[in-house]
DNA sequence: TCATGCTATGAAACTCGTTGCATATCAACC
DNA sequence: GGTTGATATGCAACGAGTTTCATAGCATGA
C-alpha cells in the first residue's frame, strides 16, 4: 500500500525548494521540474487540494494587485515526513514508453511514402531535441555559473540538469544514426 | 479523437513482426519491445479482446500439446490500415518520468542518512542498468552478427537497440556523476 | 467597447494502466 | 498423490492522469 503516488513527492521537492500557488508549480512543471516529471495544472490543483486535507501542505491565501488572488502552498511537518519516508524506498524501474522507437520498427511495414513521411517527423522530432538542449546549456551557464561555489542543494540540481544535458546530447547523436539507417535503407 | 492510444499499435508492429499469441505477446514485452514499451498481460489481453472486436486482427484457436490452447493472432488489413495511418501522425512528445531525479533533488532536503540510503539505493540502481547493458549487448552480438547483412526490418530493430544500447551508457555515465556528487556533499 | 491574453482555480468525464484475484492444463519432481 | 512451476486466459476494482469545459480578475491595445 501507500502505492508510488508519484506526483506527491515532486510536488513535496519543488515546494521545498520554493513555496507557491498551483499556478506557479504548474509554470516549473513547465520548465524545470518539467525535465524529469510532467504535470498539468489540472493534476496539481488536484494533488494539492489532496495533500492540503492529509496536512502535507499548509496553504495560505494571497491578495494580489493586478492579479486575481492566489493560495500559495508550503510543506508542512508530515509532508516532510512522507518526502524522507519515500525517498528511503527503492526507486521503482522506470516503464518506458519511446513511441519513436515503435513507430522506427513499424516502417517496416510501410510503404516508401511513409517511410520518407518518418524521415521528416525524425527530423523535425530532432530539431525539437536540439532546442531543448540549447536551453539547458544556457540555464546551465545562467544557473551555475561558478560550479565550485554552490550549496548542497544547487549541486544536487546540477547534477540533475546534466543527466538532461547528456540525455539530450545522446537522443541527438542517435536521431542521426536512425536517420542515416532510414536513408540508407 | 482516436488519441494517441499507445499499446495498440505496438502491439500491431509485433504481431506484423511476428504473429503470436497474448502469452507470446505479453513475453515480447518482457524482452525486446519491452525496451521501449512496457505492458502486463491483463493489459495485452484486454487490448487484443477489443482489437479483436475492431476488426484489426483475427484470432485462431490452437490446440496444442502437453499445454494449454492458445488463442492466436494476426493483423488484419484494418489494422495494418490503422497502423500506417499511426505512422503518419506527429510523435507525440515523450512524457518523462524520472523517479530517481525526484529523489536526487529530494535528497537535498534530508539528513545524512538518508543520503547514504540514497547512495546504496543509486549503486543498487546502476547494477541493474549495467546489467541491462549486458544483456542488450549479448543480444545484439546474437541477432545482428553480421550488421552489414540484414533486411530492412532488421535494420530498423537494430537501430532502435543501438538506441537502448547508448541510452544505457548514458545513463550508467550518468549515474556515476549521481555518486560521486553524493560523496562529494 | 471589445477582443485578446495572462493570471488563477477548479469540476466532470473519461481513458489508460495497475493490482489483485481467479481459473485451468499439463509437465516434472518428490 | 501432492506440490511446484510454466503455460495460458481473463475479470473486477482501483488509481493516476488526460481532456474538456467553466469561471473569473485584470491589463493591454485596437
């Protein structure tokens, strides 16, 4: 019991490293958090109205100007609890779900049309890939400019960001090879 | 409308590659497509159940000795319709998640011991990926021993190992940077 | 004044996939 | 004869996450 649960505890991470609204998690879904867990805002407003009535976040209500209000969410005493109980459990495997790869294998069985429709997809699928890791060098220089000079907490984030990095480099140097594979075939 | 749907359509590209049964089916998952697209049996089952109902396979019973009857299908042309027309479709962007990055920030947020459960948990993890490399590794030396003569659907699986083999060397890199971070905290 | 767009939150319906359970055949072994 | 284990299929209940829709305040510009 107790389950994975999941988006809880990335949740539980990012409000410790920052309190916010839903609204403001949703945005470093988007970004940052967004690197190794997807949330939509529907999912966290959701979670968080969960974990609020467990008592694993205390929310308070803020009045803003020039902007509708907000309820700006900080990890209480047991939602700590929980983030160290779960992060002393094993790391579950990850269920991977490359729809790319299912659709490479599935030319096979495609005609000369589609198989020159994959190749365009690849290359725009690629293009995508390039971009997102232009933007994690430059949050890198931004972010840690100074890699000797951080905190235990910026390092940890660090060493995250490069996993992204050398994901994103690794997905490159192989979208070429299945290219390459595609045109030669 | 008619989504993403995910496990249809790898199911289709292995039963294209090879007619099977949802046993047969649900070992595949266990091994090669579960590389990169993972499935319990229920599942399979229950996709095949409604596949069937689509007109996208057909199924023959097989009586067989010393075991169990088998339920056994093929793709029908509806289906390879479906596939081709899938195959046209925009990769959808993947969804990450990425459990072990949650728990690394997490880490910055508890107390000694449970980084040094992090880091038994982290060494624990690396073996199962280097064990996975292995066994991707064995597996191409058996299936393409001679790259330089295969068919195209040979080549596109190979392709795709490639994929899983540099993904995993990635990641074993990777995990290395995790420890030494952790021990340098 | 109207449209657009960002901030901000949420409900309802649905789909996908998991977990736990149930069943059955047959081989091998003790 | 009874247990274990592989083969083989399936249901029911649940949980996680997506999609669609709804609401609302306020700013900016046409």
């Amino acid at each position: 019991m107790m389950a994975d649960v999941a988006l809880e505890h990335a949740i539980l991470v990012s409000l410790l490293e920052q309190p916010g609204s839903g609204y403001e998690l949703a945005r470093r879904f988007d970004r940052s958090i967004g690197r190794f867990w997807t949330a939509t805002h529907q999912q966290i407003y959701k979670v968080l109205r969960r974990m609020e009535a467990d008592g694993w976040v205390t929310a308070e209500e803020i009045g803003q100007d020039g902007r509708p209000d907000k309820r700006c969410y900080t990890v209480a005493e047991p939602g700590r609890d929980a983030l160290t109980g779960w992060l002393r459990e094993p790391v579950q495997p990850e269920t991977v779900r490359h729809e790319l790869a299912v659709k490479i294998r599935g030319a096979a069985f495609d005609d000369a049309a589609g198989r020159a429709a994959l190749i365009t997809e690849v290359e725009r699928y690629r293009a995508d890939h390039e971009t997102t890791l232009r933007r994690y060098l430059t949050g890198e220089q931004r972010d840690f400019p100074d890699p000797a000079d951080l905190d235990a907490g910026q390092r940890l984030q660090h060493v995250v960001l490069r996993g992204g990095i050398e994901y994103e480099r690794m997905v490159l140097a192989w979208l070429d090879d299945v290219l390459h594979t595609l045109h030669d075939l």
